[in-house]
C-alpha cells in the first residue's frame, strides 16, 4: 500500500509538471544563486586587480635605481638665498652630516624611528593592512570635516615618498606611493631600507638624515646619541617646524615623552629606562650667532609657491634684503627695545623693495615674526587716514580747529595729558596727536571714510567703523602700516612690499623674473602733499622729535592704552621704515611710548640706512583745486589753556610765536563768511572716481579745474572756524 501511493504521488507530480510548466525557485535558491554571481564577479575583480598591483609593482622595480645610487641621490632640494648686491646669505636644503650605515647608528635611534613611525616595519610588505583599516575608520569619521586620512603610511611609504614624489596630498600620489612602497620592499632587505630611511627623511631646521639633525640640534654626531636625544629627534619627522627644540621648547619635550610611552608599549626599553631618561636636561647646541636675516627669509621663501612650479632643482633666489641695512635694523631693534619687550622693524624701498626686515630681539629665542604676523592696535599712527580723509574732504592743514570737550554716540575721548588747550590749527593738532581733534574729524568726514582711506592704503585686517577707531582701535601688521606710509612717500601712489627679484636654476635658467610695476593712484597729490606737510611737522616740532636724522623726516608715533603698544613710522631719502615695540601677551610697559624706543630706534637705523642716499626735500607744496583757494586771513596759532600743551608723552610744548604782521597789515581772524564748500560727488567727478552727469547743473562753470559746484545744504559746522560743510554722504 505504501509503494502504491509513493507511486501515485509521482504520478501526479510528473503530470503536473507537464502540464503546468517549470515553477520559480524558492526565495533561497536566488539568494545562492546572486551570492554565487557577486562572489564569482568580485573574486575575478580581486584577481584582476591583484594581477595589476603586481605588474605595476614590478615594473617599478626595475625602475628603483640601486641602493648604492640612492645613497647618493640629493636628499630634498637646495636654495640658495642671495641678498640684493648678489651675496650669498643664506643656504637651505641638505644640511651637513655624513652618512650612517645601520650599523654605526645607535640603536636606541632605531627602535626610538620604528616605534613611533611604523611599529610593524618588520612584518608588512610595504603596505599595512592593520593602518590602513585603522586609517578607514578614522576617515569614516570624520568623512565632510576636511580632516586628511592619518595613520596609514608606513616608514617605507615615508621613504618612496621622499624619494621620488612631493608632498601633495592626493589619492593618485597615495596609490603610486603604496606601489612604490611594495617595490622598495621586493628590491631591498628590511635593514636597507632602515638604513635609507634614517638617512634621508627630514627633521627640520634644513637637516636632512640624523647625523645631520644630531649636529644641528646637540652639536655631535648621532653616533653619541643618547635615550634622551633620540626621543626628541624621533618626535621631529610627524610636524618638523611645531616640534623643533629650537622653535618651541615645550612642544619638543612633550612629544619627545610621548615617543618614550610608545617605545615601551612596544617592549624595546623598560618604564624604569623611560623613567630615567630627562629630554628636559638635553643641551642643544650653541648657534653661531644671532641671524635676524631669517625673520626676512621666513617671509619671502614661501612665495616660492606662488611665483614657479614645483620642483626638486637646485635653486637660486635674488632677494632685495640689503645686508648692511639688516645689520643696522637689527643693531637698533636689540640697542632700543627695553628689556622684557619685543621689537619689530620694517624698512621699504619708494618701489616696494624690502631693505630690513626684524621680527624680533632674538630670531634664536623666537622665530615667530612680529613684523608680518603680528595684529597690534597702531594707536595714533592710525590718524594717518583720520588726517587724509580731512583733506581729501576739503581741510587745509592750516585751518583753525578747536581742541575741546567732545561727546560722538556716548563716547568721550581725551587727550593723554588729560587737558583741552582751545584754538589751533589742523598741523598743531596732528603733530602733538590731539585727540579730540582727530575724534571730530573722525565724526565730521565719517567713520566710513576713514575706514575706506585704511583699505585703500593696504589695511587688509578687519576695521570697525565705531567713533573710538579714530585713535586706532583696530589691529594690524607693522608691514601693512609701513606699506601706507610708504604709499605716502611715493605721493600717493600704492606700494607693494616684494621681497624676491628673480629665480634661476643653479645652471642659470631664468625661472622667474618681478615685472616692474607702475601702482595705483590712491589719493590725489596735493592730498599726498598735505599729509607730508603734517608728518613733517610731527617730527620736527611734535612728538617725533626724537626721530630726527639731520636731514627731512616726515613721520608720526603712535602709543596704545597703557602703553601696550609702542610706534613710530616715518620715510626720509625713498626709504619707509615702520617701527614697533611691545609685549608678545599684550601687557602694559611702563614709559613705552611711540615718541621715545620706537622713536629712536628708527632713527638710529635710518642714519645708517639713508647715509649714502642724497639728501631729499619733500614736496609739500598742496595744489589745491581752484575751488578750494578761497580768500582767508593769514593763518595763526590758537593760544593754548591755562595750563599749556602737552605732547603724547606729557611732556610739556611751547607753540611757537605767530610772526609780527608786515606794517600797515592787520591779522585777519578765520574766515566764517560761506565760500565755496565741500560737494562729495563733485570731487568724485574731478578726480575720476565717478563719471559727470551730462548737465553741469544751474550755476556751475565750465572749464578745467574752475566748476563751482553747486549751492550744498546748509549745515552746522562741528569745528569751530571752519566754514559750513555739506553732510558727508559716507558718514556713519
């Protein structure tokens, strides 16, 4: 009965599937069946790929060169920096050192390399895996942060990199050193490669290898390196310039202890050994005298980048520093900086040429450069734009201006001697740095000018437009302000500081040559003319008077709240030089004045750097628009207060006496009968800033420099004296 119905059941599922066709397999079966495709398609795929690695790897193998080639290979690219007589003052790239075998390198050295570089050095072929996952996850973590992949290369990947590829970071420059990196690692045994590696890779300070990094940092051989010493070199090859014992101390210390905690979690010295080793109590090397030229240097090279492409030739690079000039700059900086300050020092050829560049008293000590980097608040150098806006607005240094109380939007500045002295004029005002006088201008021509003035002279650092930026409120560069003086100098004509002439190969091949370039107009020249005017003034009777040379200086100081900051710039015979002095924390010193360090350190420098330049009178005769030559009274000192003027440094001033009036003449008081006032637009049409309408208007007169611009609205004068000004379209 059994056998009948099994053969019944066959029966019928023979007959069913004939009549009703095949049926679709079971939701199993397809997933077997896509499971075996992929594993089949992705098997090939592997095959393939690893069939490629493998070929590209051996054609880079009969491409690596032998190792006796690639100990003699150059290791980095050499630069030659000439100053601007052609003297060589600098040489950048291989640093001194002979070469190590493996065996003469200590070998505290190489597990102190291989622990913190490439604990696995020994077992991966040139690639590891385990980084490489390691690497993924982290890239995975921070995928959209902009954070690069870290982690993954190993000391053979370092070496094919530093070997035949840059340092752009790039996932064709990755592949090509993984492939280079399996390739090292087929041609050369693991000690070879130890051997290049340790002579080749970069430890800053312009050494490349350890015995060269040994004697730059300890002055001996890396064959007397101790436990101490190899932490710290170990700890340079991850950021070279961050680490650098000579840069920053406590960065070095703190990374060489972490290379001793990995090189015990890697077994190859003991804690007790970790314990005992002190990198704090390492003796670095004694320099060989202070090398202020770096400071300049470390500013021109990296424009490199930006001026030629990429390369490993041996280079020549033309710059304008001028050697004696540097000498004097930093002879001044180190003999006027008071003790516990910093200095900074910047000198400017008419073309824009940097002559001396110091970013601070020692570049041993510190190599950050106070003269590029720096933000500090220019206090009231910054009137240097307060005074240019005024006259592009239509002052005249010898209009009458009254220092006296002033409150703009709740703020009341004062003057540093904390008195008002009445009736003066504008060139009185700027040379003692009268502040509430600077304040109404400031509020008169609006706050938005000055700011524009600022910009179109070169301040690239964020300006506010709040009536407390008139005495120089905002931080910026010692360069940048030496720049716009140097504008200033030239006239007002831009001024570009450049520090690199010309680029050649080593062989002579011209890779790069500075085109000449002509500037930009900034302010007409009879503005130019009356801000020398009153720079001028500011040193031979104000409070730059210890700037003085014994031939024309035009300049102005400048001193921050509580002394925090002290300056003084000024130009004589083409040159610019801006100076600054002050803490790196921002801290009060005591007697720190523009008008006193700063004063004299720019004039000590400049005596030497203009001494075989001739002398050179300054143009300050102001052409004004015919407009603006309006009938006044001959012009006159306001009598100061009770209690006198005092300059920026409380020092005490004695205005000098009006001259007697030609017989039958009577001093005439200001004009305060309505003459021809200020019209922005009008201005702007005259000197080309804006085109002119097709209608004059009713009441102008045609003819070059002879329009009257047209009636403005009345308006009330802020200082006394001066006539009825229209309000300024750009005020706050």
């Amino acid at each position: 009965m059994r056998r009948e119905r099994q053969q019944a059941s066959s029966g019928k599922s023979s007959s069913a599937g004939k009549g009703g066709g095949s049926s679709a397999p079971p939701p199993r079966s397809r997933f077997r069946i896509w499971f075996r495709r992929l594993f089949r398609w992705g098997l090939g795929l592997a095959v393939v790929g690893l069939v490629a690695v493998v070929v590209a790897v051996g054609i880079a193998v009969q491409r690596i060169p032998s190792f006796e080639e690639l100990k003699k290979s150059p290791a980095g690219q050499t630069i030659r920096v000439h100053a601007a007589d052609g003297t060589v003052f600098l040489s950048l790239g291989p640093n001194y050192g002979r070469w190590l075998t493996l065996g003469e390198t200590p070998q505290v050295m190489q597990d102190a390399m291989v622990a913190v570089e490439d604990r696995r050095f020994r077992y991966h072929p040139g690639v590891d895996p385990v980084g490489l996952s390691r690497a993924a996850v982290f890239a995975a973590r921070n995928y959209g942060t902009g954070r690069r992949m870290q982690g993954a290369s190993t000391i053979t990947q370092q070496l094919a990199r530093n070997i035949f590829l840059s340092n752009s970071y790039t996932w064709t420059r990755k592949g090509r050193e993984m492939v280079l990196a399996m390739a090292l690692e087929w041609k050369f045994s693991k000690d070879e490669l130890l051997e290049l590696y340790l002579n080749k890779v970069y430890f800053g300070g312009g050494s490349y290898g350890i015995d060269a990094a040994s004697r730059r940092f300890f002055g001996h051989s890396a064959t007397e390196m101790s436990l101490s010493e190899a932490a710290v070199v170990a700890g340079l090859v991850k950021a070279p310039s961050r680490y650098s014992p000579t840069a920053d101390a406590q960065a070095a210390l703190g990374r060489a202890g972490v290379v001793l905690d990995v090189m015990v979690d890697a077994g190859v010295i003991t804690r007790s050994q970790a314990d005992n080793a002190k990198p704090a109590d390492v003796q670095l090397a004694q320099e060989t005298g202070q090398n202020s030229a770096r400071y300049f240097s470390d500013w021109a090279l990296p424009q490199l980048d930006m001026l030629i492409d990429e390369g490993s030739e041996a280079l020549d690079v033309y710059t304008t520093i001028d050697l004696d000039m540097q000498r004097a700059a930093t002879a001044a900086i180190q003999a006027d900086t008071p003790k516990g300050v910093q200095g900074a020092l910047v000198s400017i050829d008419r073309d824009g040429a940097v002559r001396a560049m110091v970013g601070g008293t020692d570049y041993v000590t510190s190599n950050y450069n106070r003269a590029t980097q720096a933000m500090r608040q220019p206090g009231s150098a910054w009137k240097l734009f307060v005074y240019m806006a005024a006259l592009e607005a239509g002052y005249k240094v010898s209009d009458q201006v009254v220092d006296e109380p002033v409150t703009i939007n709740g703020w009341s500045p004062r003057n540093s001697s904390g008195r008002f002295s009445g009736a003066m004029d504008l060139r009185s005002a700027f040379a003692y740095s009268v502040n509430t006088v600077a304040a109404k201008l400031g509020d008169e021509v609006g706050f938005a000018a000055v700011a524009n003035m600022a910009r179109r002279f070169g301040i690239t650092t964020p300006i506010n437009t709040h009536p407390s930026m008139v005495l120089g409120s905002a931080e910026v560069r010692v360069i940048d302000m030496t720049a716009a003086f140097a504008a200033v100098a030239r006239k007002g004509v831009s001024v570009q500081p450049y520090g690199i002439t010309k680029v050649t190969t080593a062989d002579g091949r011209l890779l790069y040559q500075r085109p000449p370039e002509r500037g930009q107009v900034l302010v007409d020249s009879w503005v130019a003319a009356g801000i020398t005017d009153l720079l001028q003034t500011a040193v031979n009777t104000g409070t730059g008077k210890a700037a003085q040379i014994g031939r024309p200086v035009a300049g102005k100081t400048g001193t921050t709240s509580s002394n925090k900051d002290g300056w003084f710039l000024g130009f004589s015979s083409g040159l610019t030089t801006g100076v600054w002095m002050g803490r790196d924390d921002a801290k009060p010193v005591g007697g720190l004045q523009g008008g006193r360090a700063p004063a004299k350190a720019f004039a000590d420098y400049m005596r030497i750097a203009v001494s075989r330049r001739p002398v050179e009178a300054f143009d300050t005769e102001v052409k004004l628009p015919d407009w603006q030559l309006e009938e006044e009274g001959d012009a006159y000192f306001g009598e100061p207060g009770a209690e006198g003027l005092v300059d920026e440094n409380g020092m005490p001033i004695e205005l000098p006496s009006a001259a007697p009036p030609p017989e039958g003449d009577t001093p005439q008081p200001p004009a305060t009968d309505e003459g021809p006032v200020l019209n922005q637009q009008w201005i702007e049409e005259q000197t080309g800033r804006r085109p002119p309408p097709s209608d004059l208007g009713a009441g102008a007169k045609a003819g070059p420099n002879k329009s009257v611009p047209p009636a403005a609205p009345k308006a009330v004068p802020l200082i006394k004296g001066q006539p009825p000004r229209p309000p300024n379209s750009e005020g706050n």
